[in-house]
C-alpha cells in the first residue's frame, strides 16, 4: 500500500472524472474535494489485500481507478463473488451493520482506492448534510444492485445445480 495525495489526483485527473462515479454521483464539488483530501486515498498492487476476513468493519473503500476482488472462503476454497470497479464501493456493509468483514478483499490490479471511514462518514454528515443524504442514497442504490446481482446469481444455480 502507498498512501497518495488525493488533492494532487483530484488536479491530475479532473473534478468531472470524479463526478462520473456511481458512490459520488449528484455530489457537490465541495464534497467530492472534501471525502479526497480528508479521506486516506491510497494504490495497491496485483494481489495486495485492501481487508481481510475478520476484521473490524469500520470503513469502506472506493475504487478511484483500477479493479479490487471481493471473496469468500468456503470448504477451504478462496471463493471470488463479484469484482469491484471505478466508483464502486465495496466494505459498506459490514461498516453500516456493525459486524467484522464476512470476506476479504484483493486487487485484480494495481488500483487506487479512496478509504471511508466512520469517522469520516460521521463527520461528512455534520459538515454536508445534503451531501451526506445523496450518499446514502448512492450507496443504497449500489447495495440494491448487489442484491439483484445475488438473487440473479441464486435463481441460476437453483435451476441449473452442478452436478459432480
């Protein structure tokens, strides 16, 4: 992990290229500096763990650029549910539901990844308070899609079981 300066990404590669993010989506441009400069925006390489099973959830992570892996372990097997790409988020869930991370999380490739977290969020809600409701709004659509992308996933496998 190497820590990066979010102020210095945000001149390098536009305010609108942060706009066009899912989780930033209708954000004020107040709001989009202040999650990049107060935020810890960091890279990661192929391979490199973002969090681990376990763990404490007390933040979440968007993707700036590049593509994580979001898995679980089963019978001893590394399982990789979905992939995570630019202006997603992923370790919401666990931040907003109060439990240790039930996956893990790896780069596919090198990527750059804004870190959220509650301490952040709490205060983005303070200082943006209409920001802080589109947000939320965005994280739940993102979440709501996720469930589809599951309950797609579970129709498929309950028609079509593998057989051995």
């Amino acid at each position: 992990m190497k820590d990066l300066d979010g102020r210095g990404l945000m001149a390098e590669s536009g305010l609108d290229y942060f706009k066009s993010a899912s989780t930033f989506g209708a954000l004020s441009d107040e709001a989009i500096r202040y999650l990049l400069s107060h935020g810890q925006v960091y890279a990661v390489e192929s391979g490199e763990p973002v969090f681990t099973e376990g763990e404490r959830g007390d933040f979440f992570v968007v993707v700036l650029q590049g593509k994580v892996g979001y898995y679980r372990e089963s019978e001893g097997r590394r399982v990789l549910i979905r992939e995570v790409t630019f202006g997603q988020e992923v370790g919401y869930v666990s931040m907003i539901g109060l439990f240790c991370r039930q996956g893990s999380v790896s780069a596919l490739e090198p990527s750059i990844l804004l870190r959220i977290s509650t301490d952040l969020f709490y205060q983005l809600h303070i200082d943006y308070p209409s920001d802080f409701g589109i947000l939320m709004l965005n994280l739940s659509r993102e979440l709501a899609r996720t469930i589809s992308g599951i309950n797609d996933k579970l129709v498929e496998v309950s028609l079509h079981p593998k057989t051995d």
